[in-house]
C-alpha cells in the first residue's frame, strides 16, 4: 500500500517526532519494531479513533484501510504516563473513549484532539496536569551516563517508563543504525563491523528481527523518501 506522510521533529523534551499521514488504499506493509510509544489519532470515514499505541518488540505487519488521516505523536524513551504504564500495552493498541466528534476522555479528563500544528501544546497540557511524566534516570542511562543505581533498580525504572529493558532498547537502535548504514550505500560487510556485529549471518537475524528485512532488502531500498513505496 502507500502512505503519504510528512514528519517533523520538536523542541518538546517528551516528543521525539511528530508525523501525519493519508492512506492511499487498503493494504499491508513491513513495519520495523519501535521502542517508543505513541498516540495515534485516526479519522477514517467520519469516525474518529484516538489510540495509545505501545512499544513493538520485534519487526512485524501493519494493516491500514484506505482513506484513514493519521497523526502520530512518538513520544521520546523515559516519558510516559503512570496510569497507562508501557510494560500493559507490549505489541498492542488501547482505544480511548471518545467524548465527542474530536475528543477523547483520558485520566478523568475530557481532551481535544491536536493538530499537526498544535502537539506541543497538547502535549504541554499533558505534563502540567502530570498525566504524563519524564523519568530522568532513564534519559541519563540512554545519554551513556550511568546514574547511581544498582543494574536491579535501574532495570526497575526502565521497565517502569518503557515497559522494555535497556539492553532490549540497545538492540533495536543497532539495527536501526545499521539498517541506516545499509540504505546510504554502505557495504553489508562495513555495516558488520561499523555496528558491532559478529559475522553476517547476525546482522542478517537482528534486521530480520528487528527492521523485517534482510540486509539486501533494506541496501535495495535506498535513502527513505517521504512516499513509503508498496512493499514486495
């Protein structure tokens, strides 16, 4: 299938992209997995369908029906919220009951859905009525600062905010840079050695794992256009 997107990235300290899209027709395509959560806003055929959408442990297939207009919020590691905790939503969506035409009830709260243009202050609203909070430990720990935990109370607030280990989220952004190096033109033996890994045959599992394609696969597709092409 096609999907018609544009991205942006924020100054927010909790959003780590922001992107909205058209489904073009019905269909299926590979979708790598993803550490993040979302929030999702879909308006399909009238209806509206605001969702929270959690991490992705491993790379799998995404089903859209034509003519859905989606916004996605991604929100950055360590920010989360404490009522609606990431390790209860693994590989799983959670729709959120709807108030009215476009709005939604969340913590008690009525709130309107944003716009590409207005997250920031969806989300700022969000933090002051500390529904959704930022775990510094885990910001430090990902920055390769270390706080002073034991490796047990810090697997604690990583599961706590992420519902996934660190050593987890390790391994998901290693595929990704290498499924970067790959689709700038570099050599699948230079993606071994510039990612760490051990021989082929592991880089070749961790992307199929991890991206949903082989190494080849992903070298074939060359740098990302902002028109996701149909996958083969």
């Amino acid at each position: 299938m096609t999907i018609l997107f544009e991205e942006r990235s924020s100054d927010s300290p909790y959003i780590e992209t922001v992107m909205q899209g058209y489904t073009a027709c019905d269909g299926a395509s590979v979708r790598p997995a993803e550490s993040c959560w979302h929030m999702v806003f879909v308006r399909e055929h009238g209806r509206f369908h605001p969702l929270v959408v959690g991490p992705l442990t491993t790379a799998g297939v995404a089903h859209y029906g034509e003519g859905a207009e989606i916004l996605w919020i991604k929100f950055k590691l360590g920010a989360f919220m404490p009522h609606l905790p990431a390790r209860a939503f693994l590989d799983t969506e959670a729709a959120l009951p709807g108030a009215a035409r476009q709005s939604f009830w969340l913590k008690s709260s009525t709130w309107q859905s944003p716009t590409y243009e207005t997250v920031e202050t969806f989300v700022d609203r969000l933090v002051r009525d500390e529904v959704l909070v930022r775990d510094p430990v885990v910001h430090a720990a990902l920055q390769e600062q270390p706080p002073a935990l034991s490796p047990r109370a810090l697997r604690h607030r990583f599961l706590q905010a992420t519902g996934l280990s660190q050593n987890h989220i390790g391994q998901v952004e290693r595929a990704q840079r290498a499924a970067a190096f790959l689709r700038q033109g570099r050599s699948i033996l230079d993606t071994v050695e510039e990612a760490g890994y051990f021989d082929q045959p592991h880089l070749t599992r961790a992307l199929k794992r991890w991206v949903g394609h082989t190494p080849a696969q992903i070298a074939r597709q060359g740098r990302p256009a902002s028109v996701a092409a149909p996958v083969e």
